[in-house]
C-alpha cells in the first residue's frame, strides 16, 4: 500500500532561520544527576519532528527535567533524547506526543 502526501509550498515568511550554532549535546544539570542517582529508568526516545521546528523543540527539550542527551539524527527520525524517567514508558511517550511539532515518538526503556 503506497500513501502519497500531498505537496505543500512554502513561502519564505514561513521558512525559520536556524541558529547559527549547531546542536550539541546537552550537559547534565544538578536535578539530572539527583534523578539519575536516586533511581528512574534510563529511555532514549526517537522523535520524528514536523519541518521547521525542528529548533524549537531541541530548545524546549534541553530545559525539560529528566532530559540527559539530545542529538539531532538523519533518517526516520529527527531527534534522540536520553532521559531519565520513573513514570511508564506509556506516559514518557504521551508526553512527548504532547509537544507541538512531534509527529511521531518511540520510547525505547534500558534493561539495565
């Protein structure tokens, strides 16, 4: 089964100008390294981003609590996150769906 998207134009008031320091990854804060010792489960999360917010969300996820590392990724998907959470892997995934911009999400949880 082939799904067609349709083509949309873009005009240059839409297109956002990226900074002009690349992504990098993001460094630990205090409550990240409490979290990380006091327990919580280490995910990495796969985030397929709409074009265009792609900076936005980089920027709004390396202020969120429990975010470690951030990359930015080519291929099916835009973004990696590695975080510390102690919630269930469902309410790890309904938050991050909940960010305007993400398209899709793949929580993937540490055995160890």
């Amino acid at each position: 089964m082939k799904i067609f998207h349709k083509k949309r134009k873009v005009t240059p008031e839409q297109v956002k100008e990226p900074p002009k320091e690349p992504l990098q990854k993001v460094p630990m804060n205090e409550d990240q390294v409490a979290e990380e010792k006091l327990g919580g489960e280490l995910h990495f999360i796969l985030l397929r981003v709409t074009s265009g917010f792609e900076y936005e969300i980089y920027n709004r996820l390396s202020k969120t609590k429990g975010v470690i590392e951030i990359h930015p990724l080519f291929g099916e998907y835009d973004l990696i996150v590695k975080g510390m959470y102690a919630d269930t892997t469902e309410s790890v995934e309904n938050f991050f769906r909940s960010i305007n911009g993400v398209t899709a999400v793949c929580v993937l949880k540490s055995k160890g």
